[in-house]
C-alpha cells in the first residue's frame, strides 16, 4: 500500500480519539507547521524587515524556535556531555539575531531539521519520563510538549500578524 500525504492541518482532526501521545504530537506538529506556512514564500529581506518595535522578525521567530526546539528535546532530554540548558538570558538574547550571511531557506532548513531530531527524541520516552531542568527542578515529557505546543502556538501568532503586515496574507491555509 503507498503512504499517503496527510496535510498537516488536518492532523489534530486527526488525532481526535488517539491516545495523548496522538493528540499532543498532533497539536504541535499543526503549530509547527503554521509558523513554516507564514514564511513559506517570502523574500529573505521581507522575513527580515522589522515590523513592530521589538526586533521580532519573521526570520528571528523562525531562528528562536528553532534553538527552542533544540532546547527542550535533544539538549534536555538527550544532552551531549558538557551540553547544557541556556539561561532565559542567554537564549533571549542570541536566539531571536539573525546573521547577515543567514538566509530564508538556510533557516526553514535548520527549524525542519530541528523539528525532525525533536520528534525522534521524544519518541525514544514516555510521556512521564522526567528530568532536571535547571530553572523549573523536574519537567516531563508530558510538560515538554504541552509547552511545546503553547511556545509555538505563539510565536505562530506572532508570524501570522507579521505576515499580515508584510503583505497582506492572513490565515492558517
């Protein structure tokens, strides 16, 4: 039987009566999925132009959770020795810059990539599977990926209003 495409927005219609595994997953891949919909198609001066008074941009959205991902899947729940979680300031601070040599692409790339190791390592855990975490004590996967779901959930707000200022382009579709 050949694999079937499923859109990723259908995907926590989906999930409605899978397990919590199921529905969770589903939820954040729809989300994940939004924030690569909002920069799909865009210049690399037009994902970079600042649009609001922060420096939030829709490349730096995409740069930040990237290494959010990074973050709470494989440096927490997998981390390489001497690999360890940022502070709030340092991640706030680096994670948003984009560097002029950094393209569009070059970061859908590294968000998609990122994604990908994010899904392979939860897969390894159950959802009770806890560990430390430096600022809050213990998290679960469970914890992880609600917040997953919330970080990305909001930040895929934000890009949709920066698309919408960029050009006019609202929407999940």
């Amino acid at each position: 039987m050949a694999d079937i495409e499923i859109d990723p927005t259908l995907a926590p219609v989906l999930a409605r009566t899978g397990d919590e595994r199921a529905v969770l997953t589903a939820f954040l891949d729809f989300h994940r999925g939004i924030v690569l919909r909002k920069v799909r198609g865009l210049a690399d001066v037009d994902a970079r132009r600042r649009l609001v008074p922060s420096a939030t941009t829709l490349a730096g959205l995409l740069k930040h959770l990237t290494q959010i991902e990074r973050n709470w899947f494989p440096i927490l729940l997998e981390p390489a020795p001497g690999e360890v979680f940022p502070t709030a300031e340092e991640d706030a601070a680096a994670s948003f810059a984009v560097d002029e040599g950094e393209t569009l692409d070059a970061l859908v790339d590294a968000y998609e990539r990122a994604c990908a190791r994010s899904r392979e390592v939860a897969a390894r855990f159950p959802l009770e599977h806890v560990v430390p975490h430096p600022q809050l004590g213990e998290v679960s996967l469970r914890w992880i990926l609600v917040h997953m779901i919330e970080e990305t959930a909001r930040h895929a707000g934000h890009a949709d209003i920066l698309r919408e200022l960029t050009d006019g382009e609202t929407g999940v579709l």
